[in-house]
C-alpha cells in the first residue's frame, strides 16, 4: 500500500502501476521476484495493456499523422480512442510512467519526437535529469 503521505499522487495511481508482479520465469542470474529498482520488464499483460498507446506512437510515422497531433493534440487522441489515463501520460510527457505502463520503449521515442524532443533530451526527462547533467554523462563528445 503506497504512503500518501509522503506521495500524495499515490493515492491517484492505477493499482496496476503499484502491483508487484512475479514472472514465472527461473534464471541463475536475475531474481525476477525481485526487480532491480527502475528496470521494468515486459510481460504479456503489461504489452497487453500498453498496446493501444503503443500503437497510438507507432502512427506518428506518418508525417500527416505527427502534423494532426501537432495541430489539434486532444482531438487527434480523443478520435484514437485513449483512455484519460493515457491522454494524462502524454500530456505529461510521462515517459517512465509510459514504460511501466507497457508501452514499447521505441514507440515512446516516436512520441516523443511528435513533441519536438530528441532521443537524448528524453532519456534526460527519464533519468530526471536535465539535458545538460545527461549529455555530460555520455562518452561522445558534442553528443547533440
């Protein structure tokens, strides 16, 4: 049960976001009954529940698609069918929220493209960091 008070979001939070989920999976290596902190894996009912925000992202490969969202956003995801939940995601730019969620990490990066973000300025909101704390952090030099 989360502390609301430390976390008054918690309360708001879908039970599924707070669940532990244990995977029948055995491995020598990884205790999958204990996940490391941050890391999220993809099970069949966390796809199975990301797949229409999934497929939500995978339209902004059209540049006619990205163009609607920019023009009107929540008509453009108001006609795709998303949930208040998910509209809240994007809105939020809700990146990690949108992983745990189920939503396959490539289609966030689509999204976050349709917002004007780059690969690296969203890996800087998901290590909630800022652009400048994230780029010194790689090992290319001018990696832009």
């Amino acid at each position: 049960m989360p502390d609301e008070k430390r976390d008054p979001a918690a309360a708001a939070r879908p039970s599924w976001e707070t669940a532990v989920e244990i995977l029948p999976i055995e491995s020598r290596q990884i205790d999958f009954a204990k996940p490391l902190h941050g890391t999220y894996l993809t099970t069949g009912s966390r796809a199975q529940r990301g797949y229409r925000l999934s497929k939500f992202c995978m339209t902004f490969m059209s540049p006619a698609n990205r163009e609607a969202f920019k023009a009107d956003p929540e008509r453009f995801m108001r006609e795709f069918g998303l949930s208040d939940y998910e509209k809240t995601l994007i809105r939020e730019q809700n990146f990690n929220a949108m992983v745990r969620y189920g939503v396959n990490a490539f289609m966030i990066f689509k999204l976050a493209n349709a917002f004007g973000v780059n690969q690296n300025q969203t890996g800087a909101k998901m290590r909630l960091q800022t652009f400048e704390e994230f780029i010194a952090t790689r090992n290319v030099k001018d990696a832009l």
